[in-house]
C-alpha cells in the first residue's frame, strides 16, 4: 500500500466555559493514505442507497478514532463507511454532500 497523500482527519472535541457549558471546537489530525476511486460497485450499490461513493481511502487502523470526517485537497468528505481490510489497513469510503465545508 503506498500511503504518500496527505489527509486530514477532522473531529470534535468539546471544552467547558466558565458557566459550565460544553464548547464544540474542530481538531484536525495529518495522516497518510493511499486514496484511490472506489468501484463501479461500491458506486452502483451507493447510489441505490441515496449516497454519493467518490473515493476509498486506505488508512493504517490505529490511526482511526472513530471521525466522521475526512480532508482531502482542501475539500471535506463525510466518511459513510469503513472497511477493515486485512492486517492493520482500514478502508474508508467517503462522500461530499451538503454541509461539508
């Protein structure tokens, strides 16, 4: 697997004020993938299910906590779906829809 893209997982996490009320703030993390378009399947079976299938990222799995979102080219992907392919490689299959910024 050649993992030499850059990507950019993206999550929340959440900080307390001084009132108490938890604060949404994004965290970005920098991981490597092997991105690559997903099949005429994946594409075909999508598509059936309202979906919108434009790439399959190939990521190392510990590096995966559980995000929903993706940066890839300076553009976000919602994650709709993960693989565990074999060894220690996760696949994550991804979207662009409204509300990705």
């Amino acid at each position: 697997m050649d993992r030499s893209t850059v990507v950019y997982l993206v999550g929340e996490v959440f900080t307390q004020n001084e009132y108490g009320v938890l604060i949404p703030e994004t965290k970005k993390r920098m991981i490597f993938a092997d991105v690559s378009s997903v099949t005429s399947t994946e594409w075909f079976e999508g598509g059936r299910n309202g979906l919108n299938p434009e790439f399959r990222m190939r990521i190392f799995a510990p590096e995966y906590c559980g995000e929903k979102i993706i940066e890839y080219n300076g553009i976000q992907y919602t994650i709709y779906r993960t693989y565990k392919a074999r060894n220690d490689i996760l696949e994550l299959y991804v979207q662009r829809k409204m509300g990705n910024a």
